[in-house]
C-alpha cells in the first residue's frame, strides 16, 4: 500500500469516527457568522442624543442650585402639561406679564393659536440648560411626538423652543418664543428736524426691539428710511453697526407735523456681554414731496441729515 492511500484511509476513518462532531461544530460556527452578520447590518433605532449635561449651560452660566433647578423645572413641566392637554389658561398664566404683552399682544387666543400649531397629538419633551445670565435661566425645550404612544419611530422633527424661566413679584414665570424681557425706557434726542422718543426696548435672545415715537418738527415730509441708502438705521454693538433687520420692503414717512410709533428689531445676543453704544438714524430726508417710484429719494431730498442717540436704553 502507498503512502498516499494510507494517509486517505486515516483521513476516511477520521471522518467516520468524528464527522458528526465536526459537522455540528460548522452548523455553530455558521450560526454565529449569520446572526454576527444579521446584527451589524440590521437598521439602527431613531433615538434623539444630547452631548450635553441637560442640567449644565452649555453658553454661560454655572449650574443651578438642586432647589433652584426643581423650581425652574417644576415651571416647565406645568406649562408643557398645561400645552399637551390643551389648558390654554394654565399654560398662559405661567407666562410672564412681558411674554404675553410682546409675543402675544395681550390675547390668549393668540397663544391659543401657536400652542394648537406646535401641539398636534400626544407629546413629550427634551430640556437642555443653555445659558444662565442676569438672573434668567434658558433653556432649549426640544418639543416631539411621544413615539412610545404611538408606536412608530424616526419620521419626526422636533420643535425646538427657547423658553426662559426668572423670578418674579408673582413667584417664578416662564417666558416662551425665545422672548426674554421688556425694559421701559423713557429716552428723548431731538434736533431742529424731528424728535425721538424710546418707550421700551424688548429682548429676546438674539435681537433686541426697540418702540419709540417719531416726531416730525417741519412742513415737510421727513423720510426715515425707504431701502435706497445703505445703512439707513444701525445699532453700535461694541463698535459694530447692525442694520435694523425690520426694514427690508418697508418705508418709513414721518408726515408734516405727525408723530408715528415705529419699532427696530436689531441682533444681539442676549448673554453676549457686550454693550450698546448708539442707535444712529444716518440718512434722514426731508423731502417736500414723496414720490414712491424714486430710487434716488437722496437727491430729491431738500436737507439730509442724521440723529444719534446715545446710550439708547439709558
């Protein structure tokens, strides 16, 4: 017998004599390979991440106190529980006075408009602290479909809020729609032309908006601002003019004589820290007559002029 037939005898009587105990061992080895593969491939759950400490500002700020935080907390989820069931006047009654006067103009149906758009079916929501300035605290309030309720995943975008909770006279109050607080102010610049007269100045986190009176002191018409100069009304931040955000489209005429109430909405963030230094109206006209097909009302304009007010909130 050959050398190579015996070695294929030991291999035929190998087999026979443990061929069940291989054949069972690649049977496990294949079930391993096939669940291994089944589990790297298989579709990841939709599930929302947050890289943030919810309790900790991620802007400014130091963490809250354990009893401050419950009642800054225990706000929210009123106001949350109040919007899901549809309790519009619990939910408006943790507003703050200032919350419901700018965003809401004083009217719950208002609200009740906003809350029916944001709260369609059974809702849950996600808090993150982001920035903790001035004695307010804000949050990002990430507002979605409890998919526990309704057994389905992912498909959804969650509405993002900023809400801002403080204490006041009437115990802790929560401002939502990113609005923070009204400051009155009582602020008059005037010259030979026109006068100004700033009522308040309204702050959410990124803009602030200020209401003032515009007196026009001639018999001719004084244009503010009709989109054909550039930088027609600026804010200085730090040295930085930023054009009124409010303007684009609109004009705003002063007639002979009149008076007329006008807001400028300007950037800035709220806890940035950095100071307003004047609201400057660079390009004032007065123009004997307005015609609103001119592109160069410059030209047209009997005098132009501008007015500084320094240190517009006093």
């Amino acid at each position: 017998m050959t050398l190579s037939s015996r070695i294929s005898l030991k291999i035929i009587h190998f087999f026979r004599k443990h061929g069940k105990k291989i054949l069972i061992a690649i049977i496990i080895w294949l079930i391993i390979f096939i669940l291994n593969q089944y589990l790297k491939n298989r579709p990841k759950e939709t599930s929302l991440s947050n890289s943030y400490t919810p309790d900790i500002a991620t802007i400014t700020g130091d963490a809250l106190s354990a009893s401050k935080q419950k009642k800054v907390k225990a706000v929210i989820q009123i106001y949350f529980d109040a919007c899901n069931s549809k309790d519009y006047e619990t939910a408006y009654n943790t507003l703050t006075d200032d919350c419901k006067d700018y965003v809401y103009d004083n009217d719950i149906e208002n609200f009740k408009k906003r809350i029916d758009e944001i709260y369609t079916k059974d809702m849950i929501y996600n808090l993150q602290n982001y920035s903790n300035y001035n004695g307010k605290y804000i949050y990002d309030m990430y507002i979605l479909e409890d998919i526990g309720a309704t057994g389905t995943t992912g498909g959804y975008d969650p509405y993002k809020d900023k809400v801002t909770v403080m204490k006041t006279d009437d115990g802790y109050k929560l401002a939502d729609y990113s609005y923070i607080e009204k400051q009155g102010l009582d602020v008059t610049v005037e010259n030979e032309y026109m006068k100004v007269h700033i009522t308040r100045v309204d702050k959410s986190y990124s803009k602030v908006a200020y209401t003032m009176t515009i007196t026009n002191r001639t018999d001719r018409y004084l244009l503010i601002a009709d989109n054909t100069v550039q930088k027609e009304v600026v804010l200085d931040v730090d040295d930085e003019d930023r054009t009124a955000t409010n303007l684009s489209g609109s004009v705003i005429l002063v007639e002979p004589g009149e008076e007329i109430t006008q807001g400028f909405v300007f950037y800035k963030y709220y806890d940035s820290g950095r100071s307003i230094n004047t609201l400057k109206f660079n390009s004032c006209r007065l123009l004997d007559e307005y015609d609103d097909t001119s592109e160069d009302t410059t030209s047209d304009a009997y005098k132009v002029f501008s007015l500084n007010v320094e240190n517009p909130e006093g």
